[in-house]
C-alpha cells in the first residue's frame, strides 16, 4: 500500500495509507487522526480541514480556488502551502510526500 507521510498538529509523524481519487481529508478522516476536525463533512465551508502540503506535493496540486483562497485568509496559521484538504484529490504522486495537519484557531 502507498504511503502519505502524515504530521499531526502535535508534531508526530505517521505513515497513512491512501486510495487515489480520495480526498485528502477523507484520507487523513479515515486514517484515524483525531486533530483534523472538517466540521463541514467536505464541502468548503468551514477551514478545519485546514493542512500545509511539503513544497514538492504543493507544486503537484492545482492551485486553491477564490472559495477555498478566501476561507484560508481567515486562519491565523495560514502558510504558503496552506490548503483545506478537502478540496485535494489524493492521486499516485501522493506517495511518500509530507502533509501537516494545521492548528485548530
């Protein structure tokens, strides 16, 4: 099974399993991770699916569009590679690349 490197908000490193076309959210949801809170089940409404992508799974990704742009304004932990993970389909370059779940605001 491939692998996502998996960082938790405390800073312990995991490896997860995933399944391409999944979200990124649902993957790190069913992994079993209790720090990533998607109130919203998914649907962008919210920002607490909030990760850091590593620079090289960032650059793989297409962009965040103005909904998903205009919800990571709102954090005070945004990053440059802030995301809402539930706008990320997982696909096989995933394997092996780091993701950080954000802090809770």
């Amino acid at each position: 099974m491939q692998t996502i490197k998996l960082t938790n908000s405390q800073g312990e490193e995991t490896d997860i399993g995933f399944t391409p076309g999944d979200t990124l959210m649902q993957t790190i949801v069913n992994s079993g991770a209790s720090d990533l809170l998607a109130l919203c089940g998914g649907v962008c409404s919210c920002a607490t699916c909030h990760v850091y992508l590593d620079e090289e799974l960032a650059g793989l990704v297409a962009p965040a569009d103005e909904e998903e742009n205009d919800l990571l304004e709102l954090s005070e932990h945004r990053q440059q590679h802030s995301r809402l993970s539930c706008q990320i389909r997982v696909t096989e370059d995933f394997a092996g690349k780091k993701v950080t779940i954000a802090q809770s605001e």
